[in-house]
C-alpha cells in the first residue's frame, strides 16, 4: 500500500522537496534574507525610539525657551555659539578637544 501511494504521488513529492529547497536558500526572500531584514527592523525600530525621546526633549526646551526673551538668548550663545557684533568669543576646550563646559 505504502509503495503504491509513494510512487503514485512521487511526482508530487519530489516537485514539494525541490520547491521548498528553492524557497529555502535560492530565492529572493530566501531564510536568509529574511533574517537580515529582521535584524535590520530591530535596530530601526530602536533607532525610532532613540529619536522619538530626542524629539520630546527638544520640544520640551522650545517649550522653555520660546516666551523669554532672554532665555532665547541664552539658548542662542550656548548652543549655537552665536554673539553680538562687538563682542569676542572664546571657546575652552580640553585635551579631546571637546567644549568644557561651567
């Protein structure tokens, strides 16, 4: 009974292995690549929380800064080390060559 079952259907059996071995590794969504693409979904979808917290720390500044006038000032030279025309501006930094900070 097995023998005559297996190869009346052996045609199919053989065309289910050869396409499922192709599915597996030759085709374009092969298992690999599909791992790949979840592991590169993993880190963006980190990254999106990184600058999702990012975006919420600099509303909350604007937040801060937008109705006095001298703290948009203050936000400007510290910032954007932005100064006024008759004035000098000097940077301090350490040996990294990074800004020190007060």
């Amino acid at each position: 009974m097995l023998k005559l079952l297996f190869t009346k259907y052996r045609f199919y059996f053989l065309s289910f292995c050869g396409l499922f071995l192709w599915m597996l590794f030759f085709d374009g969504n092969d298992i690999f690549s599909q791992w790949r693409m979840y592991r590169e979904l993993s880190r963006l979808e980190a990254e999106k929380v990184y600058y999702q917290e990012k975006l919420k720390e600099v509303e909350r500044e604007r937040e801060e800064v937008l109705g006095n006038p001298k703290l948009i000032e203050k936000y400007a030279r510290e910032k954007y080390l932005m100064k006024k025309p008759t004035e000098e501006l000097y940077i301090l930094v350490d040996e990294d060559n990074q800004p020190v900070e007060k």
